[in-house]
C-alpha cells in the first residue's frame, strides 16, 4: 500500500490537490474492480490539524496535523497565487520539511515548487512550476527551471506545472509506483489525455 499524504493550507489552489486526490482514489477503486488490492491510500494533511480554506473560499476540514500523520510514500503539495505569503509561513514551511523526511517522494503542484525550493529540496535538481513563475523559479538555486513540461522527475523530487499539471503528474507517479497500464486506465477512467512523457 503507497501511502499518499496531500498537504493543504490556507490559501492553497482548490485543483492542485483535488486533482491528485482524484488520480490517486480512481487508481486505488480501478485496483479493486480488478478483484487486487487497493494500493493507494490518500490522507488530506493541514500543518496543525486545522481546517484549510482554499482560494475562492472551499473550507477542507478532518485533516491530520503534520507532526501526527506518520511516515507517507509519497507527499503533495500544492500552489498558491501568494507565493510569498506561503514561503514566509513558519508553520508550513515545518510541515513541508517534516513531511519529506519521511517520505520516499515529494512532489509539487504549480508554485508548490517554491515550498520545496524554501526547504532546500531542490537544490541542484532541475524543476519546473506554473509557466508565469518559470523565470522566478530559476532564482531558487535549481539546477535547471524547465519550462514546457507537464513534470520533471528528479528522482526523489516530481515538481509539475500549473494546476492541471498536477493530475499529469500525479498520473506518473502512479506509472511509477504500479506501472503504465494502470496510469492509463486510470487516465481514461478521468476521461482526460495523458502520456508518459511530460512534454505538453
């Protein structure tokens, strides 16, 4: 069973985490209809516990605090149109470090990319973002910010590009951890076009 654990704040971009929530759960519900195990389990993270208020006003409530959630395979976290408001948030920016050190894979959605970048995850990796913050990523001591892809695998690190990138990118690391045949399943059980490579 992959563990997955999406962290969520205040603020955060509703599709960035809601779009691999989605992967994740389909894949896991495909698993059973084929009579398998479900090999997904997906856990919805806040740095305390608290409730998080997406941008546009979606409250998330019965989330697990940071510190209380335990080991996950692998970690999502998404973007925010704030930027520096989310980089400069203590709390998160724990929850983040926390939450990767326990983890097989970190992954990003969109400007999540500059959450890792704070916690010193990116360093020396190449990583992409949403394609207006490129530019701005390439300040953030990565070794390359790759635009014009849906994501970069970077081993230990995925970062993806704006919001629906994310649900591409979650769809890899399903491809990565039970195998293209069940990626695609699952992408046609979306009704939506994915490819196993990143370019767009």
């Amino acid at each position: 069973m992959t563990r997955i654990g999406i962290l969520v704040f205040d603020d955060f971009d509703l599709i960035d985490a809601g779009g691999p929530y989605e992967v994740f759960l389909t894949a896991a519900r495909l698993q059973e209809r084929a009579g398998e195990a479900p090999g997904f389990e997906v856990v919805l993270i806040s740095p305390d516990g608290a409730d998080a208020t997406a941008f546009g006003g979606m409250t998330l409530t019965g989330l697990t605090a940071a510190d209380a959630v335990g080991p996950c395979d692998v970690v999502v976290v998404p973007g925010t149109i704030d930027v520096g408001k989310a980089v400069a948030d203590a709390s998160l920016a724990r929850a983040v470090s926390l939450l990767s050190e326990g983890a097989g894979l970190t992954t990003s959605v969109c400007t999540g990319s500059f959450l890792l970048a704070r916690a010193g995850l990116l360093a020396g990796l190449p990583a992409t973002t949403h394609w207006e913050d490129v530019a701005d990523l390439a300040s953030e001591a990565v070794a390359d910010a790759v635009a014009g892809v849906r994501w970069v695998d970077a081993g230990d690190v995925v970062t993806s590009g704006g919001l629906t990138s994310g649900i591409h990118m979650a769809l890899h690391v399903v491809a990565r951890v039970a195998g293209e045949n069940l990626a695609h399943a699952t992408a046609r059980q979306l009704d939506m076009d994915w490819k196993a490579t990143p370019e767009r």
